[in-house]
C-alpha cells in the first residue's frame, strides 16, 4: 500500500461518511478536519469506515480526537496499526 | 483565615464548619424564596475557599483536586445549591488552570481571583444548539485594535446576576463552523446582562439560573489558546460529572441520615421491638452504596488519568464513556435514593418543617437528570460504544 493510495482511500472514506460542508479534494492533508466542520458524531462514522476499510482495529489509545485530527494523521495511525499487523 | 496550602486537611475542615454553621441554617431559605445562597459563598470567600485549585506559584491554594470534591459533598450534604454554585466555581477555575498554556493574561488574571476571591459563572448552553455544548452559534467578533465583541443568548446562565467574571464558549470567529469553539473571559464590567426570563425551578432554587442575553467587548487576551474541544475533553466533562455527583451523593447522604435518625427515634420509643422502618432502610443503604461506590471510582479514575504526563487516556473514548457514565448513573441513583428516604420516614419525610424532611432533596436531585439531559449523554454514548473496544 503506498501512502498515496492510503491518503486517496482516506479522502474517499471522509467523503462518504465525513459530512464535512467543503469539499474533501480542496482540503489539504494537514488541514485540521474539525476545524473544517467534521463533527464529533460523523468522526465517529469515519473511525467505523477506515476500520473496515483498512481491515484495521483502532484500538482505545488511539481513539482520540488527536488522530483523527487530519487527513495525515489518519494515514499515520493507520501505517503504524498496519506495520504492527506486519510484525 | 485562610486554608492549609498543599493539603486537604484544613481545608476541609473549614469547608465543613462553613456547611454546617453558614449553609445548613440558611438552606430552607435560600430554596423558599430561590435566592442566591449570598452568606455561604461569602464565608467561603473568607476562607479563600475560590482559589482553592490555583496553584500556590501563581497565588492560589493548591487544594488537591480530591479535596474540592470532597468540599462538594460536605457542602451537598447541608445545602444543594450552595455547592452547586460553588462546584460551578471550580469547575471554571480548573479549566483555566489546566489548559494556561503559559497565556500571560490568564495566569495573572487567576492571581487575581486568588487575591479578590472572584466569582467565575459559565454560559456553554446556547439557544438553537440543541443543548449541544460542542457547537456554538454566537462568535467573537473583530473589533479592531485588539478588541473583540460578542452576543450570546445563554438560556441559562446559573447566579448570572451574583458573579464577578464570565467563562463563555464562542465561535472562534464569525466564519468559524459551529465545532471551533473558544472560550472567552469576561468581566462584569466589560459586559452587560439582560435577564431573558424568571426563575421559579422545582429544586436547585438558590443556583438562581435564569435566561441572559449577554453583550460584551474584550481584549482579544482574555480568549483562552486552547481550543474548547480539547478543554471539554480533558477537563470540563469529566471535572463537571464529577463534582456535580459528588453534590449529588451529599444530598442522597443527608436524606439517608435523615432516614436513619427517623428509624433510630421510632425504635427509641418502643425498645425492643425493631421498627417497621428499620428493614427499609437496610435496603436504602444498599442503593446509597451503590451511588458512593460509582462516585468514588469515577473521582479515582480522573486522578489517575490527570497524573500522567500529558493525560493522554482523558481524550480517549473509553474516558469519555466512563465520565459520562458516571454523570448518568449518579444522577438516576441519587433521586432514587432520596425517594427510598421519603418510604422511610412517611409522611414525616413528606411534611417540610420536620427534622426528617426531605422534599428539598427529592426536588434538588430531580436536577440531575436534566443538567445536560441524560437522553443527549445517551445519545453521545451509543455512538462511542460503536467503536471503543474495552468499556
């Protein structure tokens, strides 16, 4: 998986479920998502959708509001659960 | 007379002498005639009992946080509004105190209220926000030269017209989305107040939490850095919950003694014979049980979590999940367990000029459930529960 697939998988998932009133492709990857309107309800239907998804779990420690601050912070948590999988 | 710095001990003390010799003989007062509980928060300015959480560097009294909680109950158990108001205090002060972030201003400022003992009253709740704290519609305005305004109709704003400074959540600017949200400062004389409306509640008369529509203009320093959802997360929810159950617990406790003392003279009056009260009570202690073991753990958990550098598990969902937990429980629990005291003493409970009244109880602890409505906390919690994995 590249991070350029991951960050567009992302993009895609936060289209789908994010309900954020701009658009996701003029959001820039460090831009705070909440800040750009994403709710705590709709980050909740985020988290749900990169899991399966990414066919990944995140687990409590990073159920924050921190990691799924941006569009790279997201990629960054999901890298790290992937290369745990990995090992 | 001031508190014992660093340690809870003498604080408490005094906390207790006040709620016992200022709160108890003024309760039935400040709930017949819904007015603000003027001689114990005087007595508890005396006794420098408001800077109790400010750090002793920047002037305070550095009271641990277990103490103020514990200030909460002993002050619960004599009079419920006076410690509602007094909890409401903290609960300010301790976000400010939590979240500085070196912001000059405000670490003056808590010196401040450290040497003139002010009053802090909070407006979160807004018109048209669904009882959402999380979003506000009011925003800070840019008024040029430093200075910001602003308009917020607060449907309640508890002792509004009793406070010295104003803790107000905003949108950070008029373009802002409703979720980036501020908090803002202000003085009573760098605002004013319109009432929106009367206050004659069922219980918690003395908090005296009528409508406002507030006005005000400030230096754009007395806007806390920290962004207000990191502030509600990490401190304002679960500090909240937590004394606000501690209130409860005091109240459910004194109901509970009044019980007791109505089964003990029963049982005085005809020795021998167990009073027909007596296995009621029994059963009441059970529920009281419950509630002190949900407040003590709830109290236990937060300062676990706020010890570690950087209180990382206090963001997390799982916190969320149990502090707001703990505020839905304590809140069923405590009216249950007040209404159990009413089955024991009858209509001696029932009747308000007895020793065994506690209709101020029932009706104070009614409160509970509707301080953020138990059903939005609800609704919060089904959506965390889809997604946090150990609850």
């Amino acid at each position: 998986m590249t991070d350029d697939y991951v960050v567009q998988q992302i993009r895609q998932i936060l289209a789908d479920h994010g309900r954020l009133p701009v658009h996701i492709d003029d959001l820039p990857v460090e831009a705070s998502l909440y800040d750009a309107g994403m709710t705590s309800h709709a980050s909740v239907s985020v988290m749900l959708a990169l899991e399966d998804g990414f066919d990944v779990e995140f687990p409590d420690r990073m159920l924050t509001r921190s990691v799924f601050e941006s569009i790279e912070a997201i990629a960054a948590a999901i890298s790290e659960l992937k290369a745990e999988a990995s090992v | 007379m001031s508190v014992a710095a660093t340690s809870g001990t003498g604080f408490l003390d005094r906390i207790r002498e006040i709620a016992g010799e200022v709160a108890a003989p003024n309760a039935e007062a400040v709930d017949r005639e819904a007015r603000f509980p003027a001689e114990t928060i005087e007595a508890l300015r005396e006794a420098r009992a408001l800077s109790a959480l400010v750090p002793v560097q920047l002037g305070g009294d550095g009271v641990p946080f277990e103490a103020v909680a514990a200030a909460c109950f002993e002050l619960g158990r004599r009079c419920g509004a006076s410690a509602m108001v007094y909890a409401m205090h903290q609960i300010q002060v301790a976000c400010i105190v939590r979240h500085l972030d070196d912001a000059s201003w405000f670490q003056d400022y808590l010196g401040r209220l450290a040497e003139e003992q002010r009053l802090i009253a909070s407006a979160t709740s807004e018109i048209g926000t669904g009882g959402d704290m999380g979003r506000s519609v009011a925003a800070l305005t840019d008024a040029g030269e430093g200075s910001r305004t602003f308009e917020k109709q607060a449907p309640t704003i508890s002792y509004g017209a009793h406070a010295d400074d104003l803790f107000t959540t905003l949108r950070r600017s008029p373009d802002a989305e409703p979720g980036d949200q501020v908090i803002a400062l202000t003085h009573r004389e760098q605002m004013t107040l319109e009432q929106t409306g009367s206050w004659d509640p069922l219980g918690m008369r003395g908090t005296c939490s009528p409508g406002f529509v507030v006005r005000a203009q400030l230096p754009h320093e007395q806007v806390l850095p920290a962004a207000f959802p990191v502030v509600s997360a990490e401190s304002m929810v679960p500090i909240s919950h937590i004394l606000w159950s501690h209130i409860w617990l005091g109240i459910a406790t004194d109901a509970f003694d009044r019980a007791r003392a109505f089964v003990r003279a029963a049982a005085k009056r005809k020795p021998g014979e167990p009073p027909p009260a007596a296995q009621r009570l029994s059963h009441l202690l059970s529920e009281l049980s419950l509630l002190r073991a949900e407040v003590s753990s709830g109290l236990r958990e937060f300062t676990e979590m706020s010890a570690e550098p950087g209180r990382p598990r206090l963001s997390t969902m799982t916190a969320a999940l149990h502090f707001n937990n703990l505020k839905i429980a304590a809140s069923e629990q405590a009216p249950r367990v007040c209404q159990g005291a009413l089955g024991v003493c009858g209509i001696m409970g029932f009747k308000n000029d007895t020793p065994f009244s506690v209709g101020r109880h029932l009706r104070d602890t009614m409160s509970a459930c509707l301080m953020v409505a138990n059903e939005r906390i609800h609704q919060t919690n089904a959506s965390l529960l889809l997604i946090a994995k150990e609850v």
